[in-house]
C-alpha cells in the first residue's frame, strides 16, 4: 500500500511538468518571421480604409495587470474566463461606435511592426482584440502577451498580430484605449504609461 503511494505520488512529480508545457498558449504557424512589417501594416491599413462599419464588431478580453498566472493564458482560455470575475473583463463595440474611435490607429506605422520568429514565442495572453465583420469574417486580430519559449536565449518579449509574433510594442495597446471602460483603464494602468 505504502509502495504503491510513493509510486503515485513519483509518476505525478514526473507528469506535473509535463501537463505545465502541453498546457502553454503555443502559436505555430511555421511562418519564421518569413512575413515583414509592410505585410503585417498592411493589415492595419485594410480595416483602416474600410468603406463602412455598418458590420464591424470589436471584442477585447483582457485580465487585470495584477493577476498572476502560473502558465500563461491562451487566447481560448482568455475568451473563456473574461468577464467571469471582478479581475477579467470583456468589451464589446459594434458598427459605427467603432468607427468613430478609430482616429487611435494613426498612431501605429510600418516602423512599429517589427516581425519575429513565431515559433519562438509562447502567448501569454493578457489583452485580445478582434476585429469582425458579419460578411467578411476575421478582419484583425492582437493578442498582447508572449514571451520566449523554455531554452530560448532572449530577453525580447512580444505581442501577435493575426497570429505572427512581432516585437513587444505599447502601442498595440494604446490603439484600444479609446474603446476601454474606466474598470478596465484601472485594471491595465501599467500599459497606459
């Protein structure tokens, strides 16, 4: 009886690192940073000039700065749990409402786009955001939170933008500021400075 505890207990010291790393919020597209900042702006540029909102929608899911995790949230999970609690939040905007904040990405260009090899990035999805339209599906995406994966030498940490890691920039945040609560400016208040 006692043997075959000491063996439970061995195997689940063994298998907790294991369920840790299978559990990481993991991208891999394969794309090694093959795509550039002008492909990545380009983009930004297509929902900027659109004609019409009329079917554009905008959902961010974000969970408070001071929340700390053991692994990182992935996108899905982010989704799940926004909203559920005081420490998680979610923001809907549709159509025109969108539109009329969208003066907030003239702040990003080319130059803020720095491209990184993806398959070098763990999400740790702290703030999501996507673009929608009913007719055209995803038109957008950014999760804000990746860092690098277990054995890889860097301190270069990153956000994703349509799933592609590029360099960790603040003003991938501050483009959304605009459509933010005041409940959700306080929770993320590090990113506003």
């Amino acid at each position: 009886m006692v043997r075959r505890m000491i063996v439970a207990l061995a195997a689940l010291v063994l298998l907790l690192p294991l369920i840790g790393v299978s559990s990481c919020g993991v991208i891999e597209d394969g794309s090694d940073s093959e795509i550039g900042s002008e492909e990545l702006f380009a983009e930004f540029e297509k929902l900027i000039q659109r004609q019409s909102f009329d079917d554009v929608s905008l959902a961010i899911y974000y969970v408070n700065e001071d929340v700390l995790t053991l692994i990182g949230y992935t996108v899905e999970q982010l989704i799940r749990v926004a909203g559920s609690d005081e420490f998680t939040g979610r923001i809907i905007v549709f159509g025109n409402a969108t539109a009329e904040k969208m003066g907030s990405f003239d702040l990003i260009s080319k130059k803020d786009l720095v491209p990184l090899d993806t398959s070098l990035y763990d999400v740790d999805a702290r703030v999501y955001y996507i673009f929608r339209s009913a007719k055209d599906g995803k038109l957008l995406d950014v999760t804000i939170g990746g860092s690098p994966r277990n054995g890889v030498d860097t301190d270069v940490y990153c956000d994703f933008v349509n799933g592609r890691a590029v360099k960790e920039n603040r003003l991938l945040f501050q483009i959304i500021v605009p459509f933010l609560t005041d409940d959700a400016r306080r929770g993320l208040s590090s990113y506003l400075d």
